[in-house]
C-alpha cells in the first residue's frame, strides 16, 4: 500500500505568562511555533524555574522509538518562531524503522512475488544490491549496477601483447596502418600521408595519433594530431610531416602510433629517402615478411606447373615454335610492327612506372586491406620484375594452349 507523504504544520500562538527569576514583571509573550515533519504528535508545554520549555514528542513513523525533543522558549522577542526539522516519510532517507510499505518515496517499492492457484501475495522485503564496491565482490570480480561479475582484468598490466584493460577484459582497442605517402617532397616542407584506423571497442572519445621519422633511435622529425573515434568505427585521415633541408640520403622508420588512455597502437614502414637536389623521393621497402614469401611462393609454383606443362608437350611445343618462325618469316611486316608496339609498352612503361606505383597505391587504399597492401607494396618495389614475370608466363601459357589446339586439330582433321 503507498502512503502518502504527510506534513502537518502545527501552529501554536501561546499567550504565556512568564515568571522571570531577573525581576521582570509578568508580560504576555505571543510565541508562534511551527512544527514540521510530524505524522502524529504530542506536545506539552512545561515551565522550568521561570523558563518556558515546549515538550514536543516525535511522531509515529513506522516501528520509530518515542524520542524527547527539547526547544528552549525564552524571552528573546514578543514574537519567536521555531521549526523543529524531525525524521519524515519524504526525507530521502530510509530510516526511523520505515520501510517499503510504511513509505515508499524513502524506500522505494516492494517487490511482488506471483502466487499460485488463487492470486498473488506481496513481498515487504527491501531487495538491496548485492554490491557498491569492487572489493565487495571477491577475488577477480567486479561491482556494476549492483551486481558482482567476473573480471579478466583491472589495469594494462593484466593483458598480454597489444591488449589493454577496457571494461574488465583484455581487448585490442585500435588498429592503425600506413596506407599511402606522398613523393616527391620539397626540402624544408611538408610530405603527406594517410593512415587507416580502426576502433575495435566501444570508446566514442578523442585519441592522439603521434607521427616521426627516425633512424638509429634518433627521431629526424615529428608531429601529432588529435581525432574523434566512435564506437567501432573505421576512418582514413591524413596528415602531415615536416622534412628538414638537412636529412641525408638512407633508409629511415616511420611510424604511426595511436595513443589512448596509456594505450598505444603502433605501426611504421621502413621508407628509402634519396635526395636530389632540393628535392627527396621518398619510397617504400618492402621487408621480408610473410606476404612477401607468399607472393614469391605463389609466382614459383605457377612457373613450375607451367614448365611441367612444357615438358609434357615439349615435341608439340617444338612443332608450334617451328609453325610460329614461319609465321614470323611470312608476315614480316605486322611481325614488325607487333615487336615495335611491344617495345613502346616497355620505354612508357619504364617512363611512367611512378605514375603506375601512385595507380596502384590508390587501389590499396580503395580495398583498405593488410594483405593487399603489403601485396602492393611489394608489386611496387619488383615492378620490372613483376611484369617480365608476367609476360613470360603469359608467352608460355599461349605457346601451352596453341600445341593444345594443334594437337586436337591433328585429331580430328588429321593435319
């Protein structure tokens, strides 16, 4: 049952004959005296060798023990008024025995328990919480909204590799990679790049991002940037780095290192810096690391199948190299031609191999991928060597597929 918070206001204006033992005559003193926080109460006034006392005894809340409280009533003024503040339903405090059914604004509600067969019965049990603190929980255990819930962790420390401690579990906060950089650069200036990053918690807050360049332990030069990440979200930033007029020729590391919260992702490339003039071409090299071995494990398997396909068909191979000389001796002409178009991709391709490196840069950052950029990365540093292999496979697999025809042709026509 909710009972309703009650406030009675007593207003007493006592005409009191006061007897001082100072020599004063006897005057009549109007006293208002305001009462609060009462729900029922009894009052008496007492007078004590010439002093007025009001007796006021502390009303019934609940199970509350009957209290005394004491106001000294004396002749300050004509007119005094007092307010006696006494424990209430409505207080904000569950006390002087209240309880859930006695006041529920203090106490909140009482839960209800279903009943069975014929109805329901309430409970007057207070549910508490089960916990306030961590330490309240136990060993490897933590407090929330109440309830105690096992822990992986508490501080950094307690998480292994890149992890850090983000509400009690061992997590990977941030992913962050070098996508693209810009080059060549003006001595003196500013290079660009940008960076992929990745959150992979629930953090929706500010993170640091700290750029450099270094070379033995020593930093070259450096910046940093602040950015919003939000829950899960994945962004590409760019930014800037400052080359200094004074940097040398030589391979260098630059990093890319995300900081949160004492949390530090990082990542960096090993780039080749090669001044010339007032001018330094900035480029990538590619370490050997599991995608290179990937990659070259991929081109020797695809040649070595070819080569078993050549041994297999060698003498019809032989037959269609025979067939192509005289291909090539009877139309001179477009054979020459051909070799010359052939000769212009190579010179355009040598000429404009930055222009390809900058094309293929630009699809990584399209698929935003690990492996296709470190696959990129590779592609770029091998680029001639990349696209000799390319072309040998393709003359083999042609040569391959004509014996093929020619052997079918054979078959079928007998020629």
């Amino acid at each position: 049952m909710k009972l309703k918070k009650k406030f009675i206001f007593i207003l007493f204006i006592c005409l009191i004959s006061f007897v001082s033992s100072y020599g004063s005559s006897n005057e009549n003193y109007s006293v208002n005296v305001f009462v609060t926080g009462l729900q029922s109460s009894d009052s008496l006034i007492e007078n004590y060798n010439g002093t007025t006392f009001l007796n006021v005894y502390s009303g019934q809340t609940g199970n509350a023990n009957s209290t005394n409280y004491f106001s000294n009533i004396g002749p300050i003024g004509k007119f005094l008024g007092i307010i006696l503040n006494l424990p209430y339903c409505g207080d904000g405090t569950c006390n002087n025995g209240e309880t859930c059914s006695s006041c529920v604004g203090d106490c909140g509600a009482c839960p209800v328990s279903p009943g069975g067969g014929g109805g329901s019965t309430t409970s007057t049990e207070i549910i508490k919480p089960k916990c306030s603190l961590d330490s309240e929980c136990g060993l490897m255990k933590y407090c929330s909204n109440g309830e105690c819930y096992n822990a992986e962790c508490f501080e950094n420390k307690d998480c292994s590799g890149d992890k850090a401690c983000w509400e009690h579990r061992c997590v990977k906060l941030f992913d962050v990679k070098i996508i693209n950089f810009s080059s060549p650069v003006k001595l003196g200036e500013f290079f660009e790049f940008s960076y992929f990053l990745k959150g992979m918690a629930k953090i929706e807050n500010d993170v640091k991002m700290n750029f450099w360049i270094e070379q033995d332990g020593k930093k070259i030069s450096e910046g940093s940037d602040v950015i919003y990440v939000g829950n899960f979200e994945e962004k590409t930033e760019n930014a800037k780095l400052f080359i200094p007029k004074d940097i040398q020729s030589g391979n260098y590391k630059f990093y890319t290192e995300l900081d949160f919260n004492n949390y530090k992702a990082t990542s960096y490339r090993t780039i080749s810096i090669l001044v010339k003039g007032d001018e330094v071409e900035v480029r990538s090299v590619p370490l050997p690391n599991l995608t290179t071995v990937l990659l070259i494990g991929i081109m020797a398997f695809l040649g070595l199948i070819v080569l078993l396909i050549f041994l297999i068909e060698r003498r019809q191979i032989k037959k269609a190299l025979h067939a192509e000389g005289v291909v090539i001796k009877k139309h001179k002409i477009t054979t020459t031609i051909l070799f010359s178009l052939l000769g212009l991709c190579l010179i355009l391709f040598l000429f404009f191999r930055d222009s390809l490196s900058y094309l293929l840069e630009k699809i990584g950052y399209l698929f935003q991928s690990t492996l296709f950029f470190e696959s990129i990365t590779w592609i770029k540093a091998h680029l001639i060597l990349f696209f000799a292999f390319v072309i040998l496979i393709t003359y083999l697999i042609w040569l391959i597929i004509y014996s093929i025809r020619r052997k079918m042709r054979y078959k079928k026509y007998g020629y």
